[in-house]
C-alpha cells in the first residue's frame, strides 16, 4: 500500500482539535514523573521517507549509528521490505544490531501473504495505520469486525494486530466516540492499538486517561511531539507541547510495550537531522 499522510493531515480534523490542546493536564509545567524503564526505542521510516528510496540500506546505517535498535517499516512504493525481500531486510538489520519490531501495512489486500513474511523474519506487530473517518457510527462497529477477523489471521502465523489511530476516532460523532466503538468491539486477544500520541493531542484528548481507561490495550506507541500554531505540526522531540516525561511513565504502567519514534514535518531542520536530535531525546528519557 502507498499512502499520502499529508492527504491525513487534511481529513483528520487537526485544526478543530488543535485549540483544546492547551488545556490537556500532561502538557509541559506539570511537575517531574520518574523516566520508563525501557532501553529500547524505535523509527517508523515514514519519517525518511524523503530521503529513504534513494539508498535504503545506507540509510538504515544512518538510523543505526543514531542509536535506534528497532524498526518499524511501512508499505510503501518499495514495500514493506524496500526491495531486499523479507530476508535480506533482516539480515540487514541483523548486522546493524537492530530489530525489525513492526510494520504497518494495507491489511485489507493481500493480508495472508503479507502476515506470514513478517511473521517468518520474527516481526513482534502488523499495523493498519488508516481506516479513514466512517460516515456513521456502524462504520466504525464494521471495521471492529473486520479487525477481529484480521486479528485472528496474524495471530495464527505468531503475529500481534494492532490499529494506529489519527485524529478523527478521538473527534465525537453523534454522541459518542468512535475509538470508544473500536476498542469495545474488537477481541483484546486479536486486537491491539498503536497510539499516536500526537493525533490523539491533535484531536483535543489526554493520551494518559485514553491509557488508563484501556489498560493493557495501547500496546505500541508512536512518541511524536507537537509544535501549538494555526497550523500545529510535528516537531523534535523536547522541543513541542507535549511532556513526555509525565506521559510515558504512564504508558509504561498501563502496558506500553514498544516505543517508535516518528516525525512528519522538518521545519528549520532535515529528516537525518530529526531523527538524530530525537534519538538524543529517548536517549537522556530513558526509553
């Protein structure tokens, strides 16, 4: 699958959620928490993607001298495994003392072979990154079933599901909350969720109660800041709205296993640059 996540930033309602954002209890001036235990952390490559099809395998040096130990891949013009076959992607990563922890992926086409290459070179998670805003609240109960039914195939080659939000299943919608639907209509044994901790403070909600209220459910996350404006975007890691160091803690307690770094707009720097600066960051946090 290829897919245009500037196209999300414009169907996901970024804007109506951006004015709450200031009012959220986890954002910078709160008192200090203790750092996560974790030592691991990841990049999801959709943060190179500028640059990435050039050379992947030089690029993937580069995330690897950084200090990532894990990656998380996408389906993009080059495939999940950018040209190298499933195998030589991690035989490649296997020299660069990096894990190939994830990858999202068009679950909805080809999902069987998809599932079993990532399974057969030991991927943890196979994500759908978009389902897009569902004109009606049966919508979002449809694709739960279709999520469950997904769920039980990657579960039967040794694979997690998991679904990566954005912003419009945290937006209500007659009344209710369509992530609300998702996660109270999908198996927690077949189903698991990859916050974006950005879209979900995009769409005008605290990551942390969202963690709270579904313990045990928010297994990945995507650690990506956000820089308040008219036109709030991502940004370095520290350098954002967000306080990592008071929401991570509470990731962790409530069953966050895997923390992906990822960034979509580069203002005033370059994607080598970001990831670098963000690697820093996890770094002195103790992911």
């Amino acid at each position: 699958m290829t897919y245009d996540r500037k196209t999300f930033l414009k169907m996901s309602g970024l804007l109506a959620g951006g004015a709450a954002i200031g009012t959220l209890p986890f954002l910078k001036g709160c008192s200090p928490a203790q750092s996560p235990t974790q030592t691991d952390f990841g990049l999801q490559l959709y943060t190179l993607r500028d640059v990435i099809a050039d050379d992947p395998e030089a690029t993937l040096r580069r995330v690897a001298e950084f200090g990532y130990t894990q990656i998380e891949s996408y389906e993009g013009s080059m495939g999940m495994w950018w040209n190298m076959g499933n195998t030589g992607f991690k035989n490649l990563l296997d020299e660069l003392g990096m894990t190939a922890i994830s990858s999202h992926a068009n679950v909805f086409e080809e999902f069987e072979r998809k599932a079993n290459e990532a399974a057969e070179i030991g991927l943890t998670f196979i994500v759908c990154p978009w389902i897009g805003p569902q004109d009606t609240l049966d919508g979002y109960r449809e694709m739960a079933d279709q999520f469950n039914e997904i769920g039980e195939i990657a579960n039967n080659v040794g694979l997690r599901f998991a679904y990566h939000n954005h912003a419009y299943s945290f937006e209500e919608q007659d009344g209710e909350m369509p992530h609300d639907i998702l996660m109270e209509n999908t198996d927690p044994d077949l189903v698991e969720y990859q916050m974006d901790i950005y879209w979900v403070v995009a769409a005008g909600q605290d990551p942390a109660e969202w963690m709270r209220k579904y313990p045990g459910r928010f297994t990945s996350g995507h650690v990506k800041d956000i820089a308040p404006g008219d036109e709030p975007e991502s940004t370095i890691l520290g350098t954002g709205a967000i306080d990592f160091t008071q929401l991570l803690p509470v990731a962790v307690e409530q069953g966050m296993e895997a923390f992906i770094v990822e960034q979509e707009a580069y203002t005033g720097t370059t994607p080598m640059n970001a990831i670098r600066d963000n690697a820093l960051y996890m770094q002195e946090l103790g992911v």
